[in-house]
C-alpha cells in the first residue's frame, strides 16, 4: 500500500515542494525513513509511533518506509511529523487519500498527539499559492501567517484527532481568538523628545530616515547616540504589503513571529550584541537560520560600539551593504537572502571614551586611538553615508533635564519625513530610496543649480573625494532637497550634505576624511 502526501523544505528563506511518499510492505515490522533525513526527521518515527498510541490509532505491524522526494535534498526539521503521520493514516486507508490531494501538511507531533507550531510556514504558504496549490493543513497557532498568502484554504488543526476528523470531513472545534501578536519593536511614546539639545544629530537622524541613509553617531558616552538610534523606527513608515510579506517570511524561517501572529507592519529593528559571530549576522549554522541582517530587512540594523565587533564581520557587511543580499556560499551549495537594511552605529571617539569632552581628560595614547580606529576600515566607511558628531551637552545634565522639552518631536520629524518621501515619489526619478539611487540615475534625480555645481567641485578637489564620495554627497543632498521641497540641488544641500561627515581622525593626527 502506498500514500502521498504534499509537503516542503526551506532552502534559505525559499521553500521548496518535498513529497512524503508512505510504502506498507510485508515483513518485519520496521519503520525507515529515507532521503536525507536530519536526526530530527529520523526521530519523527518515534513520535509518530506514541501519537498513535495515545490517540488509540492501528499502527501498522508492517514494513514502514518513508521516502520524502527529492531524495538529493537535505531535510531539515520536526515538521514531517504530521505529513508521515497523516501518509500512514492514508495507507492503511483510515483516512481517504483523496482529502489530502493538492494541500502541504505540516506540523510537529507531541507524544499526545497535539500538533506544535512550526517555523517557516508563512515561507510555504507563499510558495503553495505561487505554484496555485489547493491549501495547507497547519498547527492552530500559524494559521494567521498561512493566511497572509491569501488565495489558499487553511485548515487549522490542534492534534492528530481533529486532522483525521478533517480528514473525514467531521466539522473542526472552533478555535480560541489567540491574544494580539506584540510588535517586534515598540517604541517610547516619542522618543526624540526624550533626548534633550543634539539638534545636528537629530537633523541628520531626519535625512537619513527621509532618505534610507546609514549612519554612524560618534561621541563620549551618555551623549544619546543610543537613543538617537533607537528613535528611528518610529521616523519611518510602515511597510508596504509587499515587503510586510518578505520581511514576515524571514522572520517566519527564522522562528521570530510570535504565536496567531501573521504580518509584521513596522520595519524591524535588530540590535545584534558586539560579540555576535559572522554566522549569526549574516546566517547559517545547521539548520540553517537568516541572520541579523536578514532579519532587518526592509528595517534597522543597529550595531553599538562598532569597533568592539570582530574585523571579520565588520568586513563582511560590506558586500551586503551594497547589493542588499547576502550571498552564502558553502560545500552543499549557495543561498541567497535578502538584506536590504538600513544601518545605524554608534562608537566613542577612542578606547576611553573621552576624546574631545570638555572636562574629563582622555587617557589614550595617539597610537591606542589610532588602532581602535582603525578597526573601521575605509571601504566601509565609504558604505556609511552619515557620520555624525555627538558632543557633550554644554549644560550641566542636572539643569539640562530639569528645564522643560522644547526640541523636536518624533511626531513632526515623522511628518517631514513622509512628506519628503511623498516628493520624491512625485518626482520622475526611480521608485527607491534615495541611498539607493544608482550612478546612472544620480544626473537626472540630482540636477545641480550653477553654484551647487561650483561647490562640489571645489569640495572634490579640495578634499580629494573619490567618484563613491561624491555620489554619496549626491544622494544625501538630494534628501535634503527633498525635505525642502526643491527640484533642483543648491548649493545649501550640497553643503550641508558636506558637513554631515566628521572627520574621525582629527584627535589621532590624521586627517582622512570619512
């Protein structure tokens, strides 16, 4: 006797479609499982085993093999259980095959027979609708992500008795309304109004939410480049449907949705700690999981104390920065995962953290300073289109927080950026943030008025700026000429797109502009 039952494997943060095919044969009772099963698909057979059991169900006294096509391809994971289950169900004809035709079954079975979630479902879900399958039978607690596919009948089951009571078309108890998912970043009521004076980084905090610009905050310590960090989710808008749905599918792979949650609507923030290794950033390990930078796609990747994180991620960030992707190349073949984010970091000026504050000394040798900063290599840099001074306040910290707020708001820097936003979209330039604007667009997205010309090409010679400084002057400029409104590049942008980068090497005796 043999049953077929529709299933998947992730292959990055892609699924791919794995049939379970259940063989009863004459002999010794044994049950194997076969095509490159992991140790958690070959223990689904004891699972199974004791579901049936408690579930008091016939468990054939045959020879069991399971075979999950194609065989080349490494199966990873528990989620097979429901599929071996419901395929033996249907060999030993307790079920009709016929229920099953066209749906993927998912699911991990516990020794009782309840059916526990599962990552990566809302990844399948996408693929079942593209490839125009029939729908899924999914544990209760991700129906909400298989849902968010659209266009696909979901059947939510709690235990291997109500997926055979499915099965023979038996209404299915009604599930309990599961709580609100919680957001995976919630922010301060307004956080920029927690952060007292700093008006300079602020406003460069405004360009690079209007613009989609990384940046990099340098100061003393307790000087908000922290806070100022974490403010900028709140500065951005919401996600669009589509890119809700790529960031939710990699946060579904990774196993980061909450339980009944189905999108992510706000763009994620992700605050790796400085000891977190390249894998862990960009992804891998077995099974394989996205990485840091993955799980900000299409949002904030936040790294603190900069320096601190090994030279061999640091480095790595640099191809992804730029094309968006990462690409992992490994003996069992390459995964491509997205990585479209927006980068954010924050360092001290030296080892001390005191360099340059006005009235603690520093007690760093110029060679100590030079080598911490040399932990930042120039190429990345070059990626990082802000780097922005946060100095100590001038007023003692007592009198500072005593005296009422009167800075800026998260409210109205919000409304400036979406306007900003709204104008470029308006404009006949490619749909992309502006960080994103290639060399080829840059002539007709940032027309120059006669004196801004003058001025970028005094500040090219003068300051030796490469053909990747001038263009990454290029895009700030045109954000902040899109937050005032203006066609055209003056010679303020190009100016104050100038001043937006500080020049980390003055107290080390250098004076390499970054």
């Amino acid at each position: 006797m043999l049953a077929k039952v529709l299933s998947a494997a992730l292959v990055g943060v892609d699924a791919v479609p794995v049939a379970v095919e259940v063989s009863l044969e004459r002999g010794l009772p044994c049950f194997l499982v076969v095509g490159l099963p992991d140790a958690a698909v070959r223990e689904s057979r004891d699972r199974v085993a004791a579901a049936f059991r408690h579930a008091r169900l016939e468990f054939p006294a045959a020879r069991v093999t399971v075979n999950l096509a194609p065989a080349d391809l490494r199966k990873e994971g528990t989620w097979y259980d429901l599929a071996i289950a419901v395929g033996l169900l249907a060999a030993t004809r307790q079920i009709p095959e016929r229920r099953l035709a066209g749906r993927v079954v998912l699911g991990e079975l516990s020794l009782d027979g309840g059916v526990r979630p599962v990552r990566g479902v809302l990844a399948v879900a996408l693929e079942a609708a593209r490839l125009g399958w029939q729908g899924l039978v999914v544990p209760r607690d991700n129906a909400a992500e298989a849902g968010a596919a659209g266009a696909l009948d979901v059947v939510a089951v709690a235990s291997l008795a109500e997926t055979i009571a499915w099965a023979r078309g038996q209404a299915l108890p009604e599930a309990a309304t599961p709580p609100p998912a919680a957001a995976p970043f919630a922010p301060s009521p307004d956080p920029l109004a927690g952060i007292r004076g700093q008006a300079t980084a602020k406003r460069a905090l405004e360009i690079a939410a209007a613009g989609g610009h990384g940046i990099l905050f340098v100061g003393p310590p307790g000087t908000g480049k922290t806070l100022l960090a974490r403010a900028l989710p709140d500065l951005l808008p919401p996600l669009g449907r589509s890119e809700a749905l790529e960031v939710s599918r990699i946060h579904s792979v990774a196993g980061a949705l909450a339980p009944g949650q189905a999108l992510l609507e706000r763009p994620p923030f992700r605050a790796p700690h400085m000891s977190a290794s390249a894998a862990g950033i960009l992804g891998g390990g077995f099974p394989f999981r996205p990485g840091e930078l993955s799980l900000a796609h299409h949002g904030v990747l936040f790294l603190d104390e900069l320096p601190e994180f090994s030279r061999s991620v640091l480095e790595a960030l640099r191809q992804p920065l730029e094309s968006g992707e990462v690409v992992l190349v490994r003996a069992r073949g390459s995964v491509r995962l997205p990585a479209r984010v927006q980068l954010v970091a924050a360092m001290n000026p030296c080892p001390c953290g005191f360099l340059g504050h006005p009235r603690r000394a520093c007690r760093c040798a110029p060679s100590v300073i030079a080598r911490y900063r040399g932990r930042i290599s120039g190429p990345l840099l070059e990626r990082i289109d802000l780097v922005v001074e946060v100095p100590v306040e001038t007023k003692e910290a007592a009198r500072l927080w005593r005296e009422p707020a009167t800075d800026e708001r998260s409210d109205g820097a919000r409304a400036r950026v979406l306007a900003a936003r709204a104008f470029a979209r308006s404009a006949t330039r490619p749909a992309t943030p502006n960080a994103r604007l290639s060399a080829a667009d840059l002539p007709r997205a940032a027309a120059l008025a006669p004196d801004a010309d003058r001025l970028l090409a005094d500040a090219a010679a003068r300051w030796s700026l490469s053909a990747r400084a001038v263009h990454r002057t290029l895009r700030v400029a045109r954000t902040i000429a899109d937050l005032g409104g203006r066609t055209s590049l003056m010679a303020q942008d190009i100016a104050e797109s100038l001043s937006l980068r500080h020049e980390t090497a003055d107290a080390a005796g250098r004076s390499r502009a970054v």
